[in-house]
C-alpha cells in the first residue's frame, strides 16, 4: 500500500516545474563558457608570446646592483635597463623614490605594492577558477534535468522522446567538463606564471629597502 502525503503532488509538480524551468538558463550558461574558454586560450597563448622570463642569473644581477648601487640615481639606471617587466620596474621606482619616507613607511609601501600585484592576480585568476568550478556542474545540472521527461516519456512508449533527453544530457556533460578542464588548465599555468612574478618582486622590493635601509637613516 502506498501511502499520498497530502500536498506532496504539489510539491513534486512545484520541483519539476522548477528544474525544467533551468534547463534552458544552464545551456545558455554552458555556451558563454564555452565561448569564454576559446578567448581564454587565445589569450593565454597571447601573454605566453609576450611574457618575460626572468633567469635566476639577471635576478641576482639585479640584486647585486641595487645593493651595491652608490646612491638612488644609479640604483635606478640598474632598474631601468634590466630585463624585468615594466610593471616591476614602475613598482621598484615608486619604491626607491620614496627616500623622504620613514623606515617603517617604506615597509609598508612595498607590502601595498605586493599587495596591489596580488589582488590583481586574484582577479585575473578569479574568472578561469569559476570556470573550473561552475562549468562541471552546469554539466551535472544539464545531464539530470531532462533526465526527469525523458524517463517518463520511456514510461509512455516514446522512445524519441526519450532520445533527445539523453542528447541534451550527453551534450551539456561533455561542454561543461570540457569548460572546466580549460579553466583549471589556464589557471594552474597562470599561477605558476604569476607566482614567479610575485617572488621576484617580493626578492627586489627587499633589496631596494635593504639599499634604502643603508644609504637613508629616516
């Protein structure tokens, strides 16, 4: 004997007429992905093209230089002509220029600088990483949504019915795995990438304080 909660046909009809009602959002969320992760490659490939690599060799150079530089205007000359990225070299001028500053001012301006970097790393990899999250799920979504009809059309005799619900599923599965895939492939590159940036400016930031530490008393 099976026992009807009264009201429970409401409820189920209320669930499903929900989650019918994302299937549609889902598909139109899984196309922006998609179209998303093509210009994401592509501009990936882009800042690889355009990306400087820093060998170890011109970060001790460099190190070497500023320590030893004999007063601000030379320290600067070694910034200016190395082989780091400009942004770094804007960040360790703004430092370096900042002779008028208490000790512990100079200390915090660098860690702001860092800081700075770091926040807009996070933006740039905040996008690829939901990508990576919200992608397979989509997919999940878009594989049980129209599970429910096609099961029941399978119940009613109407196996094309049934057909295009497993169409529809197998579809968003592969487009939402494959989304994510990109995703935490682009996001686990850029943060090697954006994590050998961050140390080396971490490395210079130290050395132009330890050359302000010892021409500077303020």
């Amino acid at each position: 004997m099976v026992l009807s909660i009264p009201g429970s046909g409401i409820l189920t009809s209320t669930l499903n007429v929900i989650s019918q009602s994302l299937l549609i959002p889902v598909i139109i969320l899984l196309l922006v992905f998609v179209v998303y992760a093509v210009i994401t490659i592509g501009s990936l490939i882009s800042e690889y093209s355009s990306r400087k690599k820093v060998p170890v060799s011109v970060m001790k150079n460099l190190i070497h230089d500023i320590s030893l530089a004999e007063n601000a205007e030379v320290a600067k000359s070694a910034i200016n002509s190395s082989e780091i990225p400009e942004k770094q070299k804007e960040d360790l001028l703004d430092l370096i220029s900042s002779e008028d500053l208490s000790k512990e001012s100079r200390e915090a301006l660098a860690r702001k600088l860092i800081e700075n970097e770091e926040n807009l790393i996070d933006k740039i990899l905040e996008k690829t990483d939901i990508m990576a999250r919200i992608g397979p799920t989509l997919g999940l979504m878009g594989t049980l949504i129209p599970m429910g009809p096609g099961l029941a059309a399978l119940g009613s005799g109407d196996v094309t019915g049934l057909a295009n619900a497993i169409i529809v599923a197998f579809d968003t599965t592969v487009v939402g795995i494959g989304a994510g895939a990109v995703g935490y492939f682009v996001s686990k590159i850029r943060k090697r990438w954006y994590d050998d940036y961050l140390s080396n400016l971490d490395a210079l930031s130290d050395a132009v304080l330890d050359f302000m530490k010892k021409n500077y008393q303020n």
